[in-house]
C-alpha cells in the first residue's frame, strides 16, 4: 500500500508540473501549492485562482472519470476544493474543467455516487464515475 501511495503521488506531481508548466508560458507568477493543500494544486496570482489537478489513468479500460467526493467519512475533492478549475488526465490528454461545470454534469444528470475503497487505499471514498463520453460535454478551452 505504501508503494501504490507512493508512486501515486509522484505522479501526480509530473503532472502538477507538466500542467504548471502549460500554465507558465501565459501567467509566469503561477506556481504549485508546497505540502497538502484541499483547496487547489496551483495558484495563479495574475487571476486569483487555483487548478486541481487529477489523473484517471485507469479510465483508458474504464471509460468513466472518478470524481472523488468522500474520504474516510470526510468530504473531500469536488466537495472540498475552491478551485476554478479541474484539469483531468485521462490517461491520453488533459481535460480542462470550470469546476462548476462537473458538478452541473453530476445534477443535471441526475448522477448517483458509490462508495468502495480504492487499490491502496484503506479507507472507503464516495465518488461519483461519470462516463467520459458525458463529463466531456462539459469541457473548457483553457483561458
């Protein structure tokens, strides 16, 4: 379990970088959030607003986008975050969300959240898997 959080995280810090990286090259003051932040990965000064950003890997063999919800009993990312934007790998490209949009997917689809517990984790989330086919109607173009 150990080494799955691991690895995890040092990937979601390559992309953390390859996003700030995109981010740089129009808003140089950006930079990545140090240590656990719940509100956004990266915080753009130019705009006062933060990115969250995700990788769902697996949904090359899934097709559904997990959007977290719950932890360990605790709200958590959608619920949780103050960032104006979700950036989603999905295992092929970044995908650019106003946060907003993914929790008006979630309504306006009338969407039902599971809960199980994720490979290594301990603890049970609630998430929402929301066919990418449906989550990508409500993509943005990056500003």
């Amino acid at each position: 379990m150990v080494e799955t959080f691991k690895r995890d995280l040092e990937r979601g810090k390559f992309h953390e970088t390859y996003i700030l990286n995109e981010i740089q090259k129009k808003y140089k003051q950006a930079h990545i959030i140090d240590g656990y932040c719940k509100d956004y990965d990266i915080y753009i000064p130019e705009l006062k607003f933060g990115v969250e950003v995700k990788s769902d890997e697996k949904s090359k063999y899934t097709n559904n986008i997990v959007i977290e919800i719950e932890f360990n009993n605790k709200p958590s990312a959608l619920q949780t975050t103050k960032a104006k934007y979700w950036v989603i790998y999905d295992g092929y490209k970044y995908n650019w969300f106003i946060t907003k949009n993914i929790k008006r997917c979630i309504v306006e689809n009338k969407l039902k959240y599971v809960e199980f517990v994720g490979k290594g984790d301990t603890k049970s989330k609630k998430a929402y898997l929301i066919k990418k086919s449906l989550l990508y109607k409500y993509k943005e173009l990056w500003v």
